[in-house]
C-alpha cells in the first residue's frame, strides 16, 4: 500500500506540474524581442490566424481580450469587464488574465466598421514597454481605420517626441495584433490616454471633492463638440490676424477637463484665466500694450520693464510669463509639419498650484487620422507652404488661431527656426522608420487588410482621391514616406541654414532684398512671387487683385503721426491688357484696424515697362493717425487675368522728398 499511494502521489504531482506548465505557456506565448527586426520580412501569409494562438511567425506583439461571458464591446459610455493577456513579446511585457475593463473610444472612428477601444485596467499595468514599461490604468487601441499606411499617428507621436524631447509630453505607442474573444481583429497601435498622472501629463491632480481653483487643468480639444463632461469654452473675442495678412475673429474653443469632475465655480475660472491669457497675448503682440493676469482673471497693466526695453523684449516677457513659450514653439512645428487637418482641436493644460509653473503649456499631440496628406483640400494635401500659422481653408478654417497669433511675432519665427536647425537631422531619420516599419511589419498589415476590406476605398469625404489606387499597405507607406521627406525639405528651404532671411526695415522697404514672408500679404486675385530685383503680382481674377504691407509685423511700432509720406515704385509693362492705370491705396491705422471704404487715396502710373515713382501726402488726412497697421495696394483698377504688377521698393517718409 505504502508503493502504490507513492505512486499515485507521484502521478497527481506530475500531472498538476505538467498542467501548470502548459498553461503558462499559453499566456507567455514565444518569447521573442518586442521590436521588429531591420530586415525585409518575406513575402505575407495571406490567411487569418487561427483564434486560438498567434501566428508563429508574426513580429508584432498580441493581445488577446477575453471579455466577461463573451460580451460584445458596442458602447462609447458603458465598459465591459474582461482580461487582457499579452504574447509574443519580450519576457518584461508578458502577462496573462489580467483584470480590465474595455469600451468603444473615439468619434467618428467610433462610427467605423473596426472599432477602436479603452482599455481600464483594474490595476495599473505597464503594456508592451511603452513609456519605459510605466505602470498606468488607461491605454487607447487605435484601429487607423481612416489610414490606409496605418502609420500617420505613429509617424505623428515619433516626430513629436523628437521635438518635444521628454520635457513635454507626447504619447508612446507600440504595435499589435489584437484578438478580441477569440477573433481576430487585425493590426492596432497601443498608445496612451491623455490624462493627469506622474507618467503622462505631470501636473497637480485633484482629489475628488476638491472645489479649489488653485489646482491643475488639462484641457482636451473638443472642435465644435460639447457633449463631453466637464466641457468649457473660453470667451476672448479679437481680431487675429495671420502671416499672409487675413484676419478673423478668434478666441472662442471648446476643450473637455479631464480627471474626473469639476465643480461649475472651477470649469467658470479655467475659462475666464484661459480667455484672458487669450486677450493679454493678443494685446502684446497687436496692440502693443502689455498685461498680466490677476487671481481674480482681469487684466492689470503691466509696467516692470527694464529701461528702454523694446518692443519684442516686452512682448516675450509678457507673454512668457503667462505662456510656455518652449512648449507652444515645439508643438507649433510638429503641427506645420504634419499639416494636421484638425490642428485647431489640440490640447493644452496649467498647473495654477502652489507648487505648478502657472504657464499655459501646449503639449500631448493627438488625432492625425487626416494629417500628413491624407486629405483632398490643397492646402494640407500638397507638402508645400505653411499651413498652422495661417487661417487656411480646409473643411472650414480649422487651424490654430494660438499659433497663428504667435507667429505674428518676428521673436517667436527666430525660436522656430533655431529649433528647427537643432531637430532637422532627427526628423529625417524620423522620416526613414516608415519603410523599415512597412516592410517589417508586412504580413501583419496584409492580415489586417484581409480582414478589413478597406484598400483602394475612399472611406470619409476628406480623404483624397489617390488613395483609392493603393493596394497594399505599403502602396500607402511609400506615399506617406515621400509626402513626409518633401515636407521636410521645403521646411528646411524656409527656415534651414541655408535659407537667408534680411531684417525688413518697415521705414525703407527694398523687394530685392530676401525677407520673410510677413512682409507682403492679403494677396487677393493675384500670385506674388519674389525675382532677383524686385515683387511680381499676377492677376488671376480681374474682378479685385490686392495685397497689402503689413506694417503691424514691424519689430517697433511705426506712427501715422510721424510718417506723413508714402513713396512707392512700382512699373506695370506694355504688353498689359491697359496703357495705363490707376492704383488706389486702403489706409489702415490707429482706429482703423482694416480697410475701409472711403479711407484710401488714389495714384495713376503708365503700362510702359519703366519705373514710376509715386510719392503720395497723408499729412492733411484725418484718418491718418496713430499706429500704422497695413496699407492695401489695389494696384489695377481695371485689368485682364494675366496683367502683371511689378513693386521695387515702399518707404515710409516724414517729409516729402
């Protein structure tokens, strides 16, 4: 008896052994490195997987999801509980039957045919190395359903974590493949929720019933949605004006707070301290007047400049004491670079603390679905010309009127620049892990498509055309690669080593010399283009062809008070539509912010092809007065497409000549 119950302990010790083994197997998966490998994978297996354990030969990690009795995800509001287990990755990022919670996340993505999800786990969990394996509750599966390259919002987060560097924060991300109660549910990217923690967006978080004001905001971008909780709206209303000299009203934006509920006394005061941050930046940088920001979120004057500071050291000092100016450069060039359609819809966030900065901080980049060329409207489909500096059309204006005004600045185009000197090189190779992804990841992403129908289709009506051509993923990447590299190219023309830009003396303006681009805009039915010796304007549209000087970009404040005179030269050629023409000139200054009907004078010049210069006197015009903001030139008075206008030189005289 005593043999055989040895043997049956035996047994049962061995069998238990051999059980717990094979499950843990199971949820370990193949142990192989979470990074896929530089080479060229071979040609893709076009077959889903089987649901009951990954593809042996994938690169990418799994997650599987099981949820509580095979409960469909369907909701945006309500979680559904499961576990979440993860292969196919390195030994540090494996887990298995952890316990979470997963719903449908996103918008109009939430509408698609794949879904994306959040994922709340019960504990926090560090998932597939992101962020250096930090430990956190939420996490995003982005399905790119809208991206046939599958690659813009992980391009998007790579080029912002170049340039925001750790001291700013900008999600990590991670690919896998995701089942989903045994189904396969193709290739997602594992990215993290913007949200208040020590490991994401580092400012103070409030406990819950704190019904304090001093404590810190994170501030989501909602566009035109106010359907999330905790919404708010700042209420500053100017008028902006952008690089090519358009104005619009702005100062109006819906943000969500996040980290859980605010009081109706602290969503009032985060909106009055955001508008009127709003109105001091606007009135430094416009109006040359100079303010900080009270507890109680009025305007007070503000004075404390050192002894003949000038116009754009009080303009930096002011605004930087309300501003993160570093954080507002770094992601102002993230954003002209992807040419992000939603630009306009961006988050930002305080830390009002006894212990925060008390600087309104840019950062934490999201929503790219439609950036990097994946749109139909010209100005973000073509990789050339600026676009988030400017109110440029798209499906509306939806770019960033902060960013707008800030280039307004000649202070903040230098800080531009010099960043991007130091990040070129960076953002090239950036630039390059596109086609190593594609081709390392290639038969995931051909699983994917298999599952997913979608290439060749045009999915949403702001996509372009040229998609419904790709047939494979990597049709898209290779788009998507050399979209991004003539992106950084004509970049680098503007604000490169190479690229050559003359202070422009507002005073004395030669058009032969090289100046930024914020010397001459408003072009309205006509092109400029900068020659050897001078500004060329082409008419396109006979009906009103203009452009204006914009004497509001000058580093010091120019006085209609001292400046009674304008000297232009100018020459229209023979072979124009007209002998001759009559040019009239829109005053803008002191009261009269615009243009206005009835405040203008008139010149006349021959079509010979010589040079005429015409000296006008504003000294007995009433509406002459005090700062000089803009004179529009609406140089032909009646003309024919194709006319052109020719300008050398404009000067500002105190006397007549």
């Amino acid at each position: 008896m005593g043999t055989d119950v040895k043997k049956t302990r035996f047994i049962s010790i061995f069998l238990f052994s051999l059980t717990a083994a094979l499950l843990l197997s199971a949820c370990r998966g193949p142990e192989k490195a979470g990074n896929p490998p530089a080479g060229t994978a071979s040609s893709p297996e076009l077959q889903t997987p089987a649901a009951s354990a990954p593809r042996a030969e994938s690169q990418m990690p799994v997650l599987r999801i099981t949820t509580e009795r095979n409960a469909a995800v369907t909701s945006k509001e309500e979680y559904v509980p499961c576990k979440v287990s993860s292969e196919n990755c390195g030994e540090s990022m494996l887990f298995c039957d952890r316990e979470a919670e997963i719903r449908v996340r996103g918008n109009s993505t939430a509408e698609a045919e794949k879904k994306p999800y959040r994922l709340r786990f019960s504990r926090k969990q560090s998932l597939l190395g992101i962020n250096g394996n930090a430990e956190c509750k939420n996490w995003c599966l982005m399905a790119d359903y809208f991206d046939p390259s599958m690659m813009r919002t992980s391009t998007a987060f790579r080029l912002g974590n170049t340039l925001l560097e750790g001291k700013y924060y900008c999600s990590d991300y991670a690919y896998a493949e995701v089942y989903l109660n045994g189904e396969y549910q193709g290739v997602y990217l594992v990215c993290e929720q913007t949200q208040i923690n020590p490991n994401r967006v580092a400012i103070f978080e409030k406990e819950d019933g704190d019904e304090g004001t001093e404590i810190g905001y994170l501030m989501i971008g909602q566009g035109g949605r106010t359907d999330e909780p905790n919404t708010m709206r700042t209420h500053a209303s100017v008028s902006v004006t952008d690089l090519n000299g358009d104005s619009a009203s702005c100062g109006s934006m819906i943000f969500s707070l996040s980290g859980g509920d605010y009081t109706a006394e602290q969503i009032r005061f985060i909106e009055d301290w955001c508008s009127a941050v709003y109105e001091a930046v606007y009135a430094a940088i416009y109006l040359d007047e100079y303010y900080t920001v009270g507890a109680d979120c009025t305007l007070r004057r503000k004075t404390d400049f050192p002894e003949n500071a000038s116009k754009s050291e009080k303009q930096q000092a002011t605004v930087g004491a309300l501003v993160d100016l570093e954080s507002a450069v770094r992601m102002y060039v993230l954003d002209e670079i992807v040419k992000n359609l939603d630009a306009g819809t961006f988050n930002m966030y305080v830390d009002l603390s006894p212990s925060g900065s008390g600087l309104l901080t840019f950062a934490a980049p999201w929503d790219f679905d439609f950036a990097l060329g994946n749109t139909r409207y010209d100005t973000t489909y073509s990789p050339y010309g600026l676009y988030a500096a400017n109110f440029s059309y798209s499906d509306g204006v939806r770019t960033n009127s902060w960013y707008v005004m800030l280039n307004s600045a000649g202070w903040f185009r230098e800080r531009v620049r010099a960043l991007w000197r130091e990040k070129y090189p960076a953002l090239l190779a950036d630039a390059e892990e596109i086609s190593r992804l594609s081709q390392a990841y290639e038969k995931e992403f051909a699983r994917n498509y298999q599952k997913w129908d979608l290439l060749g289709k045009k999915l949403l009506f702001h996509q372009h055309d040229s998609v419904t051509s790709y047939t494979s993923q990597a049709d898209a990447a290779r788009f998507l690669s050399g979209w991004l590299k003539n992106r950084l190219e004509w970049l680098n023309a503007e604000w490169g080593e190479s690229a050559s830009v003359e202070k422009a003396d507002f005073t004395s303006l030669d058009f032969a010399k090289n100046y930024e681009p914020v010397v001459l805009g408003t072009y309205h039915c006509c092109e400029g283009v900068k020659t050897e010796s001078d500004y060329v304007f082409t008419v396109t549209d006979a009906t009103d062809p203009y452009f204006s000087i914009l004497y509001s970009r000058s580093e010091e404040t120019l006085s209609a008070d001292v400046y009674r005179y304008f000297e232009i030269t100018c020459m229209a050629p023979p072979e124009n539509s007209s002998a001759s023409y009559t040019t009239e000139f829109f005053l803008a200054a002191g009261e009269t912010g615009a243009p206005e009907a009835g405040k203008s004078v008139y010149a006349s010049f021959p079509a010979d092809g010589s040079w005429h210069t015409l000296v006008l006197d504003f000294s007995q015009l009433r509406f002459w007065s005090g700062t000089i903001h803009t004179i529009r030139v609406d140089f032909f008075s009646n003309c024919a497409e194709g006319d052109v206008y020719f300008i050398k030189s404009a000067r500002l005289l105190q006397e007549a000549p």
